[in-house]
C-alpha cells in the first residue's frame, strides 16, 4: 500500500455504537470550539490539546456544537486516548475544509502533541497500518 493510500486510510474513522469514547473539535476562522465539559468526557487527551492550543496561541472555546458546525467548519479532528489527536476528512460524507487533512491548526497541535509525548503520532499510525 502506498503512502498516499495509507494517509486515506489511517484516517478514515467510522463511529459507531461502541466508539463514544472520543471528543470532536471543530476549527473555523482560526478558533478552535469544542463541547461544554459537561456534554463530554473531560479526559486527559481533550485537556492535553486545548492546554497545546492555549501554547499555540490558537483561540479555545467551549459551547454548543451541531452538524452544522461540523459541516461548514475549515477542520475537524478527534481526540481520545487511542488516537491522541486524528484529523477528520469528512463528517456523512460531507468533505471537511475540501478533504485534506490534516488542517493547518490541527497539524500544529499534532505536531506540538508528538513533541509533548515523545513519539510521531503521525507515524505511529502508518506503523500500525502496516
């Protein structure tokens, strides 16, 4: 498989019943929104990336979010204790920011969070796909 493909495939992620373990992140015009704590499991990797942000200088808001959101944002991106931090391409098939992933804030924050651990999380996913 080559790199391309593997990069399509790495980060294609279907949610299902048994996936709710992740926290969605939306990024529009620079700002980065995600659910209000109480709508969400306030773990450490969802702490981890808006404390990155915060160093980045990237704006962090906590409010509402809808499909709506996810539809017209420029990026969207996962967080959990599995995946770290994962750019999203699409949300029903609706292509995010033209599809390419990742974005620009959640390449920074990807970066800045392999920094933090010690480990390309980037290739650390492709290892996995093998």
């Amino acid at each position: 498989m080559d790199l391309a493909n593997r990069l399509a495939v790495e980060r294609t992620i279907i949610l299902g019943d048994d996936e709710l373990a992740r926290n969605v992140f939306v990024v529009k015009d620079g700002q980065m929104s995600t659910p209000r704590g109480r709508y969400v499991l306030e773990g450490v990797s969802r702490a981890t990336v808006i404390e990155l942000a915060k160093e980045l200088r990237v704006p962090v808001v906590e409010r509402d979010i809808d499909l709506y959101d996810a539809y017209t944002a420029d990026e969207v991106f996962l967080t959990s204790t599995s995946l770290c931090l994962c750019g999203v391409s699409c949300v029903n098939g609706k292509a995010i920011g033209g599809g390419k992933i990742p974005g620009p804030v959640t390449k920074r924050l990807l970066k800045a969070y392999s920094d933090l651990v010690g480990c390309d999380i980037e290739k650390q996913y492709l290892a996995r796909l093998g």
